[in-house]
C-alpha cells in the first residue's frame, strides 16, 4: 500500500474579515474523508510574512530570515497543493503571491489545484495568474478547479456552498491526488 499523500490546503488571503479559511475548512474536510490522503490547513497568516525581505533569490536555496526558514519547512514537507484564493482586481492577493515567491526548490516537482472565489468570475482570473507562476515553480497544476461565487455560495459572510460544488471539488481532488503520486517518482527517482 502506497504511504498518504501529504496536501495542503493554502488559505491565499490575510485580510481581516476573509472568507478564505471557511472554504479552506470545506476543502479540507472533503479531502479527509479519502483514503491514502492526508490534509492539513496551512495558512500563510500565521507566517507574518513581510514583503520578501530574503537577500539572496530563493532559487540560490539560502534563507537567512527565521520566518522564511518556518515557511519553507511547512512548504517542503507536502506532495501536493489547493490553494483557495479571493480574486483581487483580477488577480492573487498580493500576500499568496509574497509568500509563494519566498521559496522556490519547495515548489517543484509537485502538484496543485484551485479553489477561487469572486465576486463575478469565481475568482477565474486570480487562477489563470496562479497557473502561470506554478508552471515556472515547475509544479503540475490540474484542470479542474472550483470557482465559488460570492453571490451564490455565500449567505452574507456565511459559506454555503451551493449544488453540485462538492462534486467538483471531488473531480479537483481526484485529479490532484493523481497528479501528486505520480510525482512522487520525480521527486523519488528510483534506485538504478
């Protein structure tokens, strides 16, 4: 029997008042159910990340700064990813974007699925940006993905995820944890 598959559910925004860790939870306790797969809330708040403050560029792998070693530690030890993002002016909130550019080697090799929410597009765009950095992080992002509309699958500042959301959040699931074994074998290239 294969060993868990390690995920993190990445809550993408620190603002006050943020829906982000209640999807997060969704996400998280849908994805516990699995077998072979464990899932654990990292929260990018309880990092206190300032802007990028590291002198060396993380693709040198030389973190100077406690708070980055912390990050990179928490980062480094899962095999796959959900990231669940609001849309900001059409993209990432700028603190997700800050701590995914603190790291780089954490990154690669994995893989990563989205759960957005938004005000008109489900927070589609904010995905399409985070697809693009993941490809330079070389980390596999799958197709599925979620886009939660704070019109429909939020009552007031409640979650309430509407028909058919944890359906898709399975198919994003099903993929992921796919993607992420398999990568396991590029991370862990067997014994010649």
């Amino acid at each position: 029997m294969q060993p868990e598959l390690t995920l993190a559910v990445i809550v993408g925004s620190v603002r006050p008042g943020r829906r982000g860790e209640a999807v997060a939870r969704w996400v998280q306790g849908r994805a516990t159910r699995r077998e072979r797969l464990a899932a654990e809330l990292v929260d990018i708040a309880d990092y206190h990340l300032p802007v990028l403050d590291e002198p060396w560029p993380a693709a040198h792998g030389r973190y100077d700064r406690p708070h980055t070693k912390a990050w990179a530690d928490a980062i480094a030890r899962f095999d796959a990813y959900v990231f669940v993002t609001p849309e900001y002016n059409r993209s990432i909130p700028g603190p997700l974007k800050n701590a995914i550019d603190y790291l780089y080697r954490e990154w690669h090799n994995k893989a990563a699925g989205f759960v957005s929410y938004g005000i008109d597009a489900g927070g589609a765009r904010a995905v399409e940006h985070l697809r693009v950095v993941m490809g330079e992080l070389q980390v596999a992002d799958v197709r599925a993905q979620v886009a939660l509309s704070l019109a429909a699958d939020f009552d007031g500042e409640d979650f309430t995820p509407g028909p058919g959301r944890d359906r898709e959040l399975d198919v994003l699931l099903d993929q992921l944890t796919a993607w992420g074994t398999a990568l396991r074998a590029v991370r862990r290239p067997a014994a010649a």
